[in-house]
C-alpha cells in the first residue's frame, strides 16, 4: 500500500542528480519544486541554482517550475531563472503537471520531477506518470503543515529504504 507512495529514486540533493546523463538517456523537460528543493522555503533564487539552470538550458533541456505558492513567490524566484512556472499548482492534482509538460513541449516519456515532499510533489508526479527524483529538503524550518507531513514520510521512506535493500 505504501509502495504507491515510493519515489522513482531518492537523492541527497537536486545539485547531484545527473543531469546530462538522463538527457543522454531522452529526458528533456524538468518540473522543478522550488521550496527546500532548489532553495530554502521562501529564499530567492541563489547562484547555485542560477547556474543549475544556466546548465540545463544549455544542455538543451526545458524546465518548468510547478509550485503551490502564490505568484509573487514563484515570480520571484524566477526573475533572473527566466523558465516557465505556475503557481498556485494544487499538487498532487495532475492538472498542472500536465499543463507544465504542455509548456515545455514534453510528453511523459521525456519529462522528469524533482521534489522534497512525498504527498505533494511525488505523489503527483507519479499519478500523472512521470519519472520522479525525491530529494532530501535543503534546509530544516518549513512551515507548520509541511512538519507534519514530514513524520507520515519518514515512514514511508523508511520502508522505502528497506524495500530498495532487498533488490540491492
């Protein structure tokens, strides 16, 4: 029952994922989390994510960001990222992931999600049938909410972990 809510693969960090690999593998369009994936919840882009995306777009990939803030958070972090967004995204409603890959001009085979939350990010990644990357929140203080999502989680990760193990 859980299984449904296991990522396709779990990684420290979105600055370690291999990115020209997957591209080498098809991939050509990112949906990208912002909050504790790309950044601190609420920091402004950073140069390690100015350069990440400077990366991707000269690899050739398109990215999209798919957050459930409001405008004026994501618009922010996007001013000098200068990639499609949408805001306001409702996940783990499939709507959106759908609208991003529209933007991006990418179906389910060549689109990947990358995110920090399970039953939001992952979980809509997943119903909308996408390739997902869980990887680890960046920074510790979130919002109450998210908190208490984090306890379900480190249950599912738990058995996540112990399922990957066995296939090892």
């Amino acid at each position: 029952m859980l299984e449904r809510f296991f990522p396709d693969e779990y990684m420290a960090s979105t600055y370690v994922i291999p990115f020209e690999k997957l591209y080498k593998e098809g991939y050509r369009g990112i949906i990208f989390d912002i909050d504790n994936t790309l950044v601190p919840h609420g920091a402004p882009a950073d140069e390690r994510s100015k350069k990440l995306f400077h990366e991707l777009k000269s690899m050739g990939y398109s990215c999209c960001l798919l957050s459930n803030n409001q405008e004026p958070r994501v618009k922010m972090f996007n001013e000098e990222i200068g990639v499609h967004y949408i805001c306001n995204a409702h996940k783990p409603a499939v709507k959106n992931y759908r609208k991003a890959m529209s933007l991006m001009g990418t179906n389910r085979e060549t689109t990947l999600f990358v995110g920090d939350q399970l039953f939001t990010d992952v979980w809509g990644a997943k119903r909308t049938g996408i390739r997902n990357i869980l990887v680890r929140p960046i920074h510790p203080k979130e919002e109450i909410q998210i908190v208490l999502k984090r306890y379900l989680e480190k249950i599912v990760l738990h058995f996540y972990i112990k399922e990957k193990k066995k296939h090892v």
